[in-house]
C-alpha cells in the first residue's frame, strides 16, 4: 500500500497546474509589455546615433581625401570615391574608409552626397528610417 501512496504522490507533484502557467505567463506579458516600448525607443535612438557618428567618419574621410587630391570628390565619383581610386583622382592616397558598407546608413540606405552642399562645402546626410527629407523620432535627417 505505500508503494501505491508513493506513486500518486508523485504524480501530483510533477507537474504545474493550469492556474499557475498562466500566473506565469500573464507576468511575462505585463512585463513584455512595460519594457518593450522602452527597447524600441533605444532601438530606434541608437540607430540614430549611429548614423551621425558614421557622418562625421565619411566627412572626416572626405577631408582626407582634399588633402590628398586638393578637392573633394565630384558628385559623379560620389563617395566610392573613398574606397576606390578614380582616374580623375591624382593624388589619391587611400583607401580612406576601410569598406564600402561604411557608405550605407543603419536603415541600409547609401548616404547622400552633395557637392557643393546646401548648407556647407559638402553634404553628406541620411534622410533616417522613412527615406524622405524632414522627420522626427527615427525618421529624422541626419548630416553633417
């Protein structure tokens, strides 16, 4: 008989109960649902950042580059003008990024290059998440 007891003991003690997996996972709803938006807000603030620090990288390379060549690269030889030489280029001392994909934003889109530029001798800018000029949040522009 106790070997019996032991048994349906045992049964009752392996498991959880219904009630208690959805405690569980009501829990890990509230908290899924609390810290989410929090984590993309960073998400979308880093991406951000990230682009402006990978702005002032493709400029400070750009300067190289007219210390080199005595100019900055025409808006036909664009910024692949940084990683690869050009015909037009003399002088050219580089490679002055490493790669090319140091020439695309976070959102996977190729900066935009302008010479001469709107606001500066030269423009290089990101229009953010939404690839249209203006914006706020994550979709806001970014340059130099």
């Amino acid at each position: 008989m106790t070997h019996r007891t032991d048994r349906s003991r045992r049964r009752r003690e392996a498991g959880f109960t219904l009630l208690e997996l959805l405690v569980v996972l009501t829990i890990m709803g509230l908290l899924a649902a609390i810290a989410g938006p929090q984590v993309l807000k960073y998400l979308g603030s880093s991406r951000t950042q990230t682009a402006k620090i990978q702005v002032q990288s493709i400029v400070a390379s750009l300067e190289l580059f007219y210390l080199d060549v005595g100019r900055y690269p025409t808006e036909a030889e664009g910024l692949r003008s940084l990683v690869e030489a050009t015909p037009t280029a003399n002088g050219w001392n580089g490679p002055y990024l490493r790669k090319a994909e140091g020439l695309r934003d976070p959102w996977n889109a190729p900066y935009l290059y302008r010479n001469p530029g709107k606001l500066r001798a030269i423009d290089v800018l990101s229009f953010g998440s939404d690839g249209a000029e203006g914006g706020t949040g994550e979709a806001q522009d970014v340059g130099n």
